[in-house]
C-alpha cells in the first residue's frame, strides 16, 4: 500500500467487478464451465427453434435408427429423433433445476439467517430439523419426498427443492454468524438501523459470494438427482423429453442400440461438469481468502 | 457548566456470563458527561470503557452480556426503560458513535454515498435527492477534499484516515447531541490521528457537539479533552478537569499510568509498565481492585472499596490516601 495521505483522494483500485473479471479470466476451468452452461442455456431458452424435429412425434419406419447425417443422433424405440428430445430435455431440466434451486435458495436462507441472527432456541430448533434433513442421504430424502407427493414433473420440483434447503440454510447461518459479530454491523446498529435492515441491507448482500457458488454447484446436484428421480420412473413421465426417462428408456436397447442410452446420459454429463467447473471457478474468484 | 448534564450514569453494572462465571466487566460505575464538554474515558484494555459505552448505547448482546443495575438517563429520559424500538431512535440521532476501526466499520458492499444516505433517510426527514445533498456537505466539512468522488468509491477504495473522516462525517450528519468515540484513532498512523483529533476538536467547536471519547492514550486525552475519567477492572478510580489529572494525580493507578507514558525527552527510564495484573473480574477481592499492585497501600485498602473522594476542585479519586500523595 502507498502512502494513503500522500495520494489523491480516491486511490484508484480496481472495482470489484473488473477485479472479478480479471480473476475469472485466468481461471480456465470456470471458464469451460461458462462455456458448457452457456450453450446448456442457449438450448434450454431457444430449443424449439433449433432442434431439427418434434420431440414427440416418431416414425416407426425409423425406430432405433443408428446416428447419421439425417437423424444425427439416431432415433429411439418409437423413432423420435434423440437430438431434437436432448434439445428440449435442457428446457426442461432446466425449469426443473432452477426452480428448485429457487425453492431451496430462499427457504434454506430465510432459515439459516433467521437461525444465525436470533440465536437461542429459535436457531436450534431449526438448526435440528436441518440436521434431520442432513442425516439422509440426500437421494434417499428426495426418493421419499416424491413417494410422499407421488411422481410428476412439479413434485420433482418440490423435492428436490426441499432437499436443497439444508444445504443453503447452513451456508447462510454460517455466513450470518461470522459476519454479525463484525464491527459494520455493529457500527450499524449503534446508528439505529432495524433488524430487517440489518438484515437486508448488511448481512444478506455479505453473504451473496458463498450463496453464488453454492446456487451454481447445487444446479448441477438438482439436476442429476432429478435425473435419477425421471430414471427410476419417480420424476418427469413419458413422453415429456427428460434426459433421466430418456436414459431409462435406453437402457433395455443398450445391447442393440446404444445410442439411445448414451447421448441423454453424454448430456446429464457434460451439463453437469459445466456447473461445476463454473461453481468452482466462481468459489475460486469470490472467495475472500483467494484475494491477494 | 452547571446545567443538567446531557448523559448521566449512575451505578452502572454490566456483566457478562462465560462458562457459569459472571464476569463484572462495568461495576458501579458513575459519571455524568456536560454538554458542550469532551470527557475523556481512559483505561487499559478490560478496564471496561468500551462496554460503559456500549451499554450506554444498549448495545451489549445478550448472550452473554446484560446490563444488570443502574441507571443512563439521557436529555433526562431513562435509556434502560426504552424498548429498542426506542432505542433505535436515540440511536444515531441522539447518541451516535464512532468505532475503532474504520477500515471494518462500514459495510464493505455499499458505495460510501449509498450507505450515508441510507442512514441519513433513516433519522432525517429528508428525500433522497436532499440527503445525498446532506451527506455531500458533510464530506465537505470534515475536509474530504473530493466529496463526489468518495461518495461513488467502495470502503476498501479509501485509506484509515479518510474512512474515519467519512465515519464521523456519516454520524454527525444525523445531528446527535452526544458523540461516543471508541478508541476513534486507535488504528491510524500517528499524523492521521493528529488530524482526527483536531477534526474532533474543531467540529465540537463548530457543532458545539458533546464527545465522550474513549482511549487508551493519555497523550490524546491531554490533547483533546476537558475532563477524563480513569477506569481500572470495571470502575472509576479517578475523575477530574483533564489539568488536574497532569498536574495532580490523585490515584496510584493514574500516576503509574502517567510515568508508563514513554518520554521523548527522557529515554533512560522509557518503556515502564506497572507491576502486576489486573484481578479476575469474576472473582473480585473485596478491597481495593489496585491494592496487588499499589505501592502505597494501607491495610485498611484489603478491607472495602474505597468511595471516591474529593481531592480538589471537581476532582475525585477512589483511594483512601489521596491527601498523602503529591505529585
């Protein structure tokens, strides 16, 4: 650091965006998982417009067509075009995982901060019940929740949303115990700020970096388990174009045409290594501790 | 300087419970704080002046801390009868402060302009427009050279010395009548802490604001106060206009922690400190709290807390000697 009372009024760092940037540039990795969750959601927003076919009609002249230059990815038991039902299969999952991550963000965080915040009894009552979520294995947790509701592409939703807000209620009572005991916030409350904005305008906003990095790692965690909920016949129902039911479906021709199975599974894969390098990338550029 | 006194503190005890043990960090501590005047509160680290001040601020977090007995009445209103509702009002607007460090005190994810207008908002009738107006001039009056372009930069953006400046500027804007400021020039480099000095002093000219500045630096209470009250494990030991307590110490405590001053003109004899430690605050001996390390003390001291005692004009010590001493 140079002289601070010697330099001009304002020392010219650089703002945290451009410093983000910067960071996130030289990090290769995220930048790939950009990449792969660009594209992902360039075919999830504008799939219908792309893909070569109706996703739901088939041929049955054309059924388990082998890849080629007319059906790129070949066709599946009823002759559907697999390329066509893996582009609008990212529009679903994607609904699928953002809404639920959406679902596990705000509950998990409105629990972890009012726990973290208030303290006492309130936080560990809540804090228990976390703990019960915690003590299942989180496919097992999610298995139950959609054996509760029964199957169905809106009770995906709801359990894996549910399963998530463990997961997020920790990270935002851990963020909100460490960041309460500092000397903003106390300043804060010594110039007559409420709760609520204590709360909204100092510890949420601190928080947002691990929240960030765990919303895009918990994308790619929804979307595997929803996957898996479709696969063992729990989640989205036929004929929708789900990657889990696609690969499901698949599986009984894998001797004879294994591209049926491959491709939705090749791109449950690759969506969800992009999420994580991104996630990672993201944790590597926010976290505090990485800055120099 | 015979008016009602704006903040006054009368036999304040804040404890705080840590595995079972009741820790008496503030114990019966007394004082009143005049308007117009900048008392000085000095004390080692532990000694309990902070948490006189954040319990005059209602700020002591339960757990584990609580505010067991005595009264603060400010402007004449009963601070510990309040509902924090209420108190969110004296907060700030009534009683605002200043904090240690500037680099942690304000929120690192806001721009300068944006959080001083918020807290403006929040106590001024004021629109945004006149608020960022308000803190704008602010800015100008504590000398930041280029307020616009403080008011669009981040916290971390800004070196101590200016943060602290836009700190005092941020709580001056609120219009307080009593400015807390904790060890304000604790964390700045020694010309920076000159400067937030005579800031402070200039601004409570200007204002005709009331200050009760905490330190652990006799050098910037000599500079900057006209009384100071000096707190040894959780109480007053001696209070006096701040000549006196140069010229006069009164207290074996005070007159140890003047001679661990180090000199510039002296340096055979620089770096004293005083023999001993400060008691166990949970497990306080029924005398005097300095009797381990005082060199005169009496047999009597073992037995009860000494009262303070007039030694001169406006001026108390908590000794049973204080006649005996002269400087």
């Amino acid at each position: 650091m140079t002289d601070a009372s010697l330099s001009p009024a304002v020392r010219r760092h650089q703002r945290p965006m451009s410093a983000f940037w910067r960071r996130f540039s030289t990090n290769r990795s995220a930048q790939i998982g950009f990449l792969i969750v660009g594209v992902y959601l360039f075919f999830a927003a504008f799939g219908p417009w792309v893909a070569p076919y109706d996703p739901l009609a088939g041929s049955l002249r054309m059924r388990l067509a082998p890849p080629s230059t007319e059906f790129w990815l070949g066709t599946d038991d009823i002759g559907r075009d697999i390329l066509s039902r893996i582009i609008y299969g990212a529009r679903v999952s994607f609904i699928i995982m953002a809404t639920a991550v959406a679902i596990g963000l705000v509950i998990g965080v409105l629990i972890g901060v009012v726990g973290g915040y208030f303290g006492g009894i309130i936080d560990s009552i809540l804090m228990r019940i976390i703990d019960v979520m915690l003590a299942f294995p989180s496919i097992f947790l999610a298995i139950g929740i959609v054996a509760a509701l029964g199957p169905g592409f809106f009770n995906v939703i709801v359990a894996t949303g549910l399963f998530s807000v463990p997961q997020f209620a920790r990270i935002a009572r851990a963020s909100v115990l460490s960041l309460k005991e500092r000397e903003f916030v106390e300043a804060a409350h010594a110039s007559g700020e409420s709760t609520f904005n204590i709360i909204s305008l100092y510890l949420l906003p601190n928080s947002l970096a691990p929240l960030m990095v765990q919303t895009t790692l918990r994308m790619s965690t929804v979307l595997l388990t929803a996957a898996a909920l479709s696969f063992l016949g729990l989640g989205v129902q036929p004929p929708t174009p789900e990657w889990g039911a696609m690969l499901s479906n698949g599986r009984t021709y894998v001797m004879i045409a294994p591209h049926v199975a491959t491709y939705p599974g090749l791109a449950i894969f690759i969506v969800v290594i992009g999420f994580n390098l991104l996630g990672d990338g993201l944790r590597d550029t926010l976290d505090p501790r990485m800055k120099q | 300087m015979s008016s009602q006194p704006l903040l006054s503190v009368r036999d304040l005890q804040t404890q705080f419970v840590s595995d079972g043990r009741v820790i008496k960090a503030v114990d019966g501590v007394s004082f009143d704080v005049r308007p117009g005047e900048i008392l000085g509160i000095v004390g080692e680290s532990g000694s309990g002046k902070s948490v006189t001040a954040l319990s005059v601020m209602g700020l002591i977090p339960w757990p584990p801390g609580r505010v067991v007995g005595g009264s603060i009445m400010f402007e004449g209103e009963d601070l510990r009868a309040k509902t924090q509702a209420q108190m969110r009002r004296v907060r700030g607007a009534g009683i605002a402060m200043v904090f240690q460090e500037p680099r942690t005190a304000m929120n690192p994810v806001f721009r300068i302009g944006e959080q001083m207008t918020e807290v403006i908002m929040l106590h001024r009738k004021m629109s945004r427009a006149e608020a960022s107006g308000e803190a704008r001039s602010m800015l100008d009056r504590v000398h930041i050279a280029e307020p616009g372009r403080v008011m669009s930069a981040y916290p971390f953006e800004l070196s101590g010395g200016m943060l602290q400046r836009v700190m005092i500027a941020m709580e001056l804007a609120l219009r307080p009548r009593l400015l807390i400021a904790d060890e304000p020039t604790t964390a700045l480099d020694v010309t920076i802490q000159a400067q937030i000095l005579r800031l402070i002093r200039e601004l409570h000219d200007e204002f005709d604001l009331t200050v009760l500045f905490i330190t652990h630096d006799l050098g910037v209470i000599a500079q900057l106060c006209d009384r100071v009250m000096v707190m040894y494990a959780g109480a007053v030991v001696e209070l006096s206009p701040v000549d006196a307590l140069f010229h006069s110490p009164a207290h074996p405590y005070t007159r140890k922690l003047l001679a661990a001053v180090p000199s510039v003109v002296d340096t055979r004899n620089t770096l004293r400190s005083i023999a001993g430690d400060v008691p166990d605050l949970a497990d306080l001996p029924p005398g005097c709290r300095f009797y381990d390390r005082c060199d005169l003390r009496q047999p009597e001291c073992r037995l009860a807390i000494p009262d303070l005692r007039k030694v001169g004009e406006d001026h108390t010590a908590r000794c049973v000697l204080p006649n005996a001493i002269s400087p």
